[in-house]
C-alpha cells in the first residue's frame, strides 16, 4: 500500500480486509480502527476453536471450557507504536466475563471505560457483550497506555450488546469491590485458573456457570446447572459428605437452593 495513504485510509483499507475475513467481529474491530488517527499500519488474523491452539501454546482449552467462537488478532502500528488486540468472541457474555474474570491481574485505576474493566501499563483488558478484549502495547509508557484506551473505547462503544450483570446470579446487588475479586467459572480449568484453593472441592463438577465471591474469609458460589439432574446429584454428594476433596461423613459446606437447578454455597 502507497505510503501517501493517510492513516485514516489505511484505517478503512485494513477495516474492509477484516471485514471480509473475521465474521463476527465483522463490525466491532473496523469501526474502531476507522476511528482511529494514526494508524501507518495493521495486520489481522482470525483463528477458530481449531485452530486457536497455534495461536494459544497451551492456553485454549480455558477458552473452549468457557465457550470459544473466535478470534481476531491485529497487530497495529500506530504513530511509530505496536499495538496488539485480541478481540474475542465467546458464546455469551457470561463465558466472556468468566475469561475477564480469571485472566486480570493487578489492574490500576483510570477512567471507567466500561463496567468490566483491567488496566495496567501495557495491558487493558475488558469484556462486553459476548466479547473479550486484550490490548497489549509494548513500552507502557503514558503515550501508549493512552493509544490503547483510545482503542478501547471505540471498539467499547461499537458493542452493542449490553455487560455482563451478576444479578442473574445473586439477586442483591454486588458492590464495585466484590465485583472486582468475582471470578466466574464453568469447569475445572476455570476453577484452578481463578481460585486454586477451590480445585479439591469444584475441581470434578460439570456442567455448571459460577459466580464466585468472597465474603470475609468464606467464599460464596451461586452455582447455576445445565440440569436439574446435575444440580441435584452434586447437592447430594455435597450432604453426604462424599463430593470432591471431602471424605465420607460429613461436610464443611452451607448450601441454599434458590431453584431446583441453582444453588448457592458456602464453604
């Protein structure tokens, strides 16, 4: 491509190739970058469940536990800068919040771009939608921490789909500092990845979308079960004592059930 273009036709230029190529992400990643200044360059690449493991040595099947559709990968220059996002589509947004939820770590403050949020110095993550976000600069500096949020938000506000909300599992309101810790599950892999302690306990169920929280020193589960069946066979290991990490004749867990295929427990 001439390097007469503008970074705004190279913008457009890379938004009609990802178009074309990524499917679902079809609209979120085009729009931002067509709204970017800026850019000189980027390259995109889209990888499915088959092929996500020659992007994620090692690292694919926490998405596919979640519930993996794709994703986009473009690696950008913008104003001399690489910049790279990973654009996630999973099957909803409960599976993208679960992914936000284990793979944040030791976010920093800023401006609240959306209710989901983690920013560090070369990394903002956040998740919307049925989308998952990370955007990874290389110097951390206070130049491309801003290139990033400037990314953010427009790919932000081309989501039209609303944030993931706790009250399908808990019916009081979670404040901002719980919802900061709460991890949100739905397999072994989930659970090992967000709260290791739980591995023993959580670490053989199937079949289940947690939202864990802590509570002072106990943590709170609002388990929600593909069935009913498996709501109640868990609930029944859970009493008798017998279910993962526990030994015969007894439990340290306090459980509520809100419906015959969501529980709440307490361990």
């Amino acid at each position: 491509m001439s390097e007469m273009l503008s970074g705004k036709v190279l913008a457009v230029a890379a938004a009609v190739i990802i178009t074309v190529s990524a499917g679902a992400q079809s609209v979120v990643v085009p729009r931002a970058l067509a709204g970017m200044n800026g850019i000189e360059s980027a390259r995109s690449r889209v990888f499915t469940e088959t092929s996500l493991y020659g992007y994620i040595n090692g690292g694919a099947e926490l998405y596919l536990e979640y519930g993996f559709d794709t994703l986009l990968v473009t690696e950008l220059v913008i104003e001399g800068s690489d910049i790279r996002a990973e654009v996630y589509r999973m099957k909803d947004h409960e599976a993208a919040f679960g992914i936000f939820s284990v793979s944040r770590f030791r976010c920093n403050g800023g401006a609240r771009l959306t209710e989901h949020l983690c920013r560090s110095a070369y990394q903002l993550q956040f998740c919307k939608g049925p989308y998952y976000v990370s955007i990874i600069n290389d110097t951390g500096s206070d130049d491309d921490q801003k290139r990033t949020a400037d990314l953010a938000r427009l790919m932000i506000e081309n989501i039209a789909e609303p944030s993931f909300d706790p009250r399908s599992f808990y019916k009081d309101v979670l404040d901002d500092d719980t919802m900061r810790g709460a991890v949100l599950v739905r397999g072994p892999l989930g659970v090992y990845n967000g709260i290791p302690g739980l591995s023993e306990k959580l670490g053989r169920v199937s079949g289940y979308s947690a939202l864990l929280i802590r509570h002072g020193t106990d943590t709170i589960a609002s388990m929600k079960f593909d069935s009913e069946l498996a709501a109640g066979q868990f609930i029944r290991e859970e009493m008798n004592g017998t279910g993962s990490g526990k030994s015969a004749g007894g439990s340290d867990s306090t459980i509520l059930v809100v419906s015959p295929g969501h529980i709440i427990i307490t361990f």
